[in-house]
C-alpha cells in the first residue's frame, strides 16, 4: 500500500495543468458542498478527483490515454465494481471549457445515471 501512496503523494505534487485547474474549482467543498479528494489511492489504482460520499470518480486524460484505452476500461471497470461512477475528461476539454466540466461534473453528483467520457 506504500508504493500507492507514495505514487499518489508524487502525483499530488506534479499536477497536470488541467489538474490544477479543476482542483481549483473542486477543493474546499466549492461544488455544492461535496468533498473531493485528489490523486487518491483506490486498490492497485490512484484516482485522479474522487467523491466518496457521491461514489464519484473523476478522471483527466492527457494524449497518452489514446493508446491506453485497454488499460483504462480495466480500471474503470474495477472502480465501477466497487460501486463507484466515472467521470472521464480530457484535459484540453478541461482547460479549454472549465465551466461546461463543471457544470457536467455538478449534475453527476445528483444524477446516478451519469457515468463515462463526456467532452
């Protein structure tokens, strides 16, 4: 469990652009007094924004995430399995329409059939 967290702590002081921005936005119960929490350990994975009172993930994909659809329906799958909704954006979506994510990312909170890529 180390190594994860260790992982997580690497990726928490690294974050992407996009990241950052949407941290800015989620942090400190900003989104309808929901907490979220960022680059956290779930399993053998790391969560980029996690809701854990709404079951909610949030993920941002870099160009990288093209060729790794395989490895990413894994994990997502694993995370559903717990009981846990996806949230996948990409980051160019993220810096480039911030308010639309939000406003994707606040109707997930109380709508449980939200799940999936939005962009």
């Amino acid at each position: 469990m180390s190594d994860s967290i260790d992982f997580a702590r690497t990726l928490r002081w690294n974050p992407t652009d996009a990241e950052r921005l949407l941290w800015k936005h989620l942090r400190r119960r900003k989104v309808d007094g929901f907490r979220f929490r960022r680059q956290r350990p779930f399993g053998p994975f790391v969560c980029d924004f996690i809701c854990l009172e709404a079951k909610l993930i949030v993920e941002l994909d870099g160009s990288q995430h093209a060729e790794q659809a395989t490895y990413d329906a894994r994990r997502d799958a694993f995370m559903r399995s717990y009981g846990f909704r996806v949230l996948r954006f990409w980051n160019g979506h993220v810096t480039a329409e911030t308010e639309a994510v939000l406003e994707t990312i606040f109707a997930a909170l109380h709508r449980k059939d939200m799940d999936g890529r939005y962009d």
